[in-house]
C-alpha cells in the first residue's frame, strides 16, 4: 500500500534504506526503525547521519561510533526480549507463529504473552516503558498499512465455534465485504473475528472454496484445549489455498488466553487493550457490522457510539447490530443505542437487522444516509 507523505522519511527496510542513501547525502531529519544495518558499514560510514534517529538497528562497532559522533540518537536493540519494540511492520501470522511444529507454547506470540504477565504487575517502568513504544510503534505501522482504505470492522464473539451456522454467516459477510472493496478488519482473535478474516482471505477464490476451508477447520472448531491443533487447521487452510486476499486483525496480548488468527493479513497486536479497541474502531472509517457477541462485543458497541453521539470524528458512521433477537432480549442493546441516537445525526447511521446475509446492504444504506 502507498506510504503516507508524513511517513515518507521512515526507513522500515533494508531495501529502503539502499534506495534513500542512493539518491541523498545526508539522512538528516529520517527515522530508521528495526533496520539490521550491519552489512551497511561502508554507507554509514560515507553518508551525513546528523539528525537521524535509529530504533532499534543492529550497526558493526564503528559504524555505530560514526553516527553517534556525528549527532544521531541511537535506540540500540533491547536483548532478551520475545517482541521488537521498535518494529517499523505490522506482524504476520507466519511471524507471530513461527515455531508453532513444536507446540503454541514456543512461538513468539506465546513468549510474548509469558513475559506480558510476567512484567505487567510489577511496577517496573522499564517493562511498561517497551510496552508502550511497541504499541505506538504498531499503530505507525497501521497507519500507513491502512492508506486509502475503506476500512469496515466486524466485531462479534471469540466463543462461536467453527462448524456453526453463526461462523459460516461471519464468514459469508467478510468475503462479501471484502469483494465490495472494502477492507475488512477485525479484533484479530477466533470465533466471529476469525470467521470474517477467513471470508475475506478466500474473496478471490472460487465459491466452492470457502466452503470446503469451512468443512476442513470444522474437525477443530475452537481453540481450547489446544491451541496448536487449532492454528495447525488454519495454516493447512492456507497452504490448500495460498496468497489469498488481504485484511487486518487487530488483537491484544491483554487477552493472551485468546490466540490471534492466522487468516488475517495484516496483524496489529498490542499490549494495551485500550489503545487497541479505540485504535481498532476510529479506523473503521466505512462503518461497523456487530454480530452476536456478549460484554466485549457490548463494550464495542458503546465505545463506536460514543464518537459517533459527540461527531468527535466527524460525521458518524454506519454501525450494523445483527440478530434482533440477541440485541433486543438477550442483551438488549439495540434500545440504549435508539435512545442515543434519537434525533442526532448518528440516528440515520444505525440499523438493526435479523439475519446476517443482511447486513452488507444495511452497511451500504446507511453509509449513502438512508435509514429505510
């Protein structure tokens, strides 16, 4: 995706790196994240780096004295740490389970988890500090993933279980969403999220696709007891059916228990559940579909009502409850959010319909203003 112009002197690979020092003599003002420079000695030796910040970038011993001696600031390498918390990218499900042929337990995205509950009740600074950086790091990251984007959440449940008819309609809505072009995002993790990061990775494929992956994960519907069998059937998913089409899941380590999924694209993961739910739904700039879900999902709805009551984004946008039932008896949420709304301008932005397979036209409706 094209870069933002304000990110435009971000250095985020080594490729990068080669194309700017081969057009400039001075990498003044450039901020180089997570870049492993130490095959590029003789280029930081011969080019000006006053003003450069380098987070996070492996550098040979006298490359590292040059730059400093020149001016630059240089955020070495944090060792022993089981993230980066300088990374320049979003994560990958290959990256975030590396290492998953001998168990969920050895992958970074575990390790990550361990050190989280290890460090986050101790008042260290330091800890707090790395987790801090890596979040806003991330949320760069997204930022420039998302550029030009319509961008729609889908939100429901971790619970729904592959094989139900409420994780097949989860994963009809990301594919057809995501064929309407629109880029589907999600909070990264299984159930509902999963669902719909998997519908818009088979978008490409042929009908017949989506539903025989659905038949396949159906052996392994939930990711208890066993994580690893759980991923193990998504990534057999992906290699049936390779380079598939592209969303975002944005998950949290606040929620390690939770596993994030392997189908989505993109994957913003971040310590700060906080941070990753307001970041999750301000970028949702086409609106958001909510499928059955209980107090995360409930929180969710409030949390994009909130912005949308105030306009402290700007014009409100489209928010789809599915399943009158659920939103109207079970959690009756659906008459809070009427009662908010009722006669602001978020009143024509919120609908409320039965079915799933109804929800993309909703979507549309309201995002041109009409609340037939």
């Amino acid at each position: 995706m094209p870069q933002h112009p304000d990110h435009d002197r971000e250095i985020e690979t080594l490729a990068e790196f080669d194309e700017v020092v081969s057009r400039t003599k001075s990498l003044d003002g450039y901020r180089v994240q997570s870049v492993d420079l130490t095959p590029r000695t003789p280029a930081l030796l011969s080019i000006d780096t006053s003003g450069t910040v380098f987070l996070g970038c492996p550098m040979g011993t006298e490359a590292t004295a040059k730059v400093r001696a020149d001016g630059a600031l240089v955020f070495p390498p944090v060792p022993d740490l089981p993230f980066n918390p300088y990374r320049g990218l979003l994560y990958t499900a290959d990256a975030l389970f590396e290492g998953l042929e001998s168990g969920y337990e050895s992958t970074p995205d575990a390790l990550a988890y361990a050190w989280f509950q290890r460090t986050k009740a101790d008042g260290d600074i330091y800890a707090s500090m790395l987790r801090s950086i890596h979040d806003d790091a991330v949320s760069d990251a997204l930022d420039e993933a998302l550029v030009g984007a319509r961008v729609v959440g889908v939100m429901g449940g971790h619970a729904m279980a592959r094989g139900t008819d409420a994780y097949t309609g989860a994963a009809h809505l990301g594919r057809t969403l995501t064929r309407a072009g629109l880029t589907v995002a999600t909070g990264g993790g299984p159930g509902a999220m999963e669902a719909a990061n998997l519908g818009a990775y088979l978008s490409a494929a042929p009908d017949d696709a989506l539903r025989e992956a659905l038949e396949l994960l159906a052996g392994t519907p939930s990711f208890v007891p066993s994580i690893t069998d759980w991923a193990k059937a998504a990534f057999a998913v992906r290699d049936r059916w390779p380079s598939g089409g592209d969303s975002v899941g944005i998950p949290t380590w606040f929620y390690g228990h939770e596993p994030p999924n392997a189908f989505a694209g993109h994957i913003a993961k971040y310590f700060a559940n906080a941070t990753r739910e307001d970041g999750l739904l301000a970028r949702c700039t086409a609106g958001v579909v909510f499928l059955p879900g209980a107090a995360g999902t409930v929180q969710e709805i409030f949390d994009n009502a909130t912005p949308n009551y105030y306009e402290s984004r700007g014009e409100p946008t489209p928010m789809v409850l599915v399943n009158r039932t659920h939103w109207t008896e079970r959690l009756p949420t659906w008459p809070l959010l009427q009662a908010l709304a009722k006669e602001r301008p978020m009143q024509a932005r919120i609908a409320l319909v039965d079915t799933v397979e109804e929800a993309p036209a909703a979507l549309a409706r309201l995002a041109a203003g009409r609340h037939d």
